[in-house]
C-alpha cells in the first residue's frame, strides 16, 4: 500500500467533536456567567452483521474511521476486504455504528461471544484466558523504519498545531502518523486514547500505507493496549509522550516493536529495540 499523502491531516468533516456548555467563571474574589467548548463524549455502539459487540464512550467524529480502526486492532477483521461498511446511526444518548464484515471474521466474533455465556462479569470483555488478553502480535523484529532523533522532535513540535479539538477544549488525546523525516500526516482526536489511535489506523487503512514508512506518536501514556492495538497493523516504532507500562514494554519487547515514553522535544525514554532510532 502506498503511504499516505501530506495533504491528510485532522480534519473535522462537519462531525460534532465539541459543544458548548454554560459555566460559571471564576477569578479571585469575582464570578461571571461564561461558556466553553467541551469535548463531546456519547456512549457509541458497535455492531457486527445485527449483532451487538461493544459499547465505547467516545468523541462523534470520524466514526468511520473509528469502526474500521477498531476492528483491525482489536484483530476483529484480518483485513480491509473484510469491511463491507458501517451505517452511523444516531439513537436515543449516544450512536450506533452498524458494521457489515465478512462472514468469516463474523464466525469467529460469534464464538467468541458464547464464551461469555453464562458469566457474571469478566476483567476484558470478549477474553476468557490470560492468554486471550496478551493476545498473538505479528513479529515486527525484521522490519521497521529507522528514524533519527531529529525527525522524533520535529513531530511532537508540530503536533500541537494539528490537534484543534485539545485546543477548543484542552480534554482530548491525538494519535499522529509521521514520516520517517518527522512530518505529521495524519492526526486524531478523541477523548480516549484507544480510541484516537483506532481513528488513526482506519484513516490510515482507508487510504493505504506502508507502516514501515514511519511511526505513531500519541499524547497519552503507553499502555499494553496501545502497544498491542498498533502492533497488530504492523507500526513498529511507537513513540508516547507520558510513560509506558511495564507490561506495555513486556510485549513490544516480545513482538519487536520500538517502544519510546516521555517523547518531548528532543528527549525521549527508549525502552525497547533501539537499534531504529539513530
């Protein structure tokens, strides 16, 4: 796939990532009646051929993205074929995405779903082993980009300036995609992280890219999560501006993913495979 052009960057596509809410304004001894943009967050609902997965709190905007994104990541597809589409469908407190997949991956999300029968609650929905949770990666160890200190700065001095949702309200995370010379290409807001990054992998799976054509650098701490969610695209240089965790660094160390924290300006915590930063 080729990678993806310059001219993609964040874009709001007229959806609803922002509201405004009344407030009362404070300052020393003085209050007045004001009003902010707030992140929006809705309770968004994702189903598969008819059939309920998952409910995800969530900013409205790019759900396109966000359906295709989250089914790759969380391995629900193996691949963009196996999309058919989504339906976005306003309901009563939140929205609907209705997904058409495959019939194959529809299988194996239907089996997956009767292990769940019958139980009273589960640590990670979907997952009835340790062994489901830390779930097989690709092996990223023989390929990758090499990218150099300078192209690490580059990206977080310039992500800031692409993330007008973080400044309409201060309350949301990005996810950025950026060339192996620090150009960012394309960036995504929500209020989750997991979420900004499964909007990240479908814009970027929409267009078509080469994930050994450059890194992911996202606004929040490095969870297993997003170390599992990026490895499964293929990303192999994952760069996070707060800390990762210790098992975050466990399976990118396992997987062959280099994993960056604290990346600021230009210093940055390598934790594992630093043989691609030079």
């Amino acid at each position: 796939m080729d990678p993806l052009p310059p001219a993609e960057v964040t874009r709001a596509e007229g959806d609803v990532g922002s509201v405004a809410a009344p407030l009362v304004r404070a300052r020393g001894a003085t209050t007045e009646p004001a009003s902010a943009q707030v992140a929006a967050e809705v309770p968004i609902a994702l189903q598969y051929n008819g059939v309920s997965h998952a409910v995800m709190l969530a900013t409205p905007c790019d759900l396109e993205d966000f359906a295709l994104g989250f089914s790759l990541s969380e391995g629900l597809i193996d691949s963009v074929s196996e999309f058919y589409g989504v339906e976005i469908e306003p309901a009563r407190g939140g929205v609907t995405l209705a997904i058409d997949v495959a019939s194959a991956p529809f299988v194996r999300l239907k089996e997956r779903r009767r292990t769940l029968v019958g139980r009273t609650g589960c640590g990670i929905c979907g997952t009835e082993s340790l062994d489901q949770v830390l779930r097989p990666l690709p092996a990223l160890e023989a390929r990758g980009p090499q990218v150099a200190r300078a192209a690490l700065a580059r990206a977080g001095s310039e992500l800031p300036q692409l993330q007008p949702l973080q400044q309409q309200t201060g309350a949301t995370h990005a996810a950025a995609w950026c060339s192996v010379a620090g150009d960012v290409l394309c960036v995504r807001e929500d209020v989750g992280r997991h979420n900004a990054l499964d909007k990240l992998i479908g814009a970027l799976a929409r267009t078509g890219f080469d994930a050994d054509s450059g890194f992911a650098l996202i606004t929040s701490r490095a969870s297993v999560e997003m170390v599992q969610k990026s490895a499964t695209v293929g990303i192999s240089v994952l760069a996070a501006v707060s800390a990762p965790t210790s098992l975050a660094i466990r399976v990118a160390e396992d997987c062959g993913q280099t994993l960056l924290g604290f990346a600021r300006g230009d210093s940055f915590s390598i934790y594992t495979h630093g043989r691609r930063i030079i």
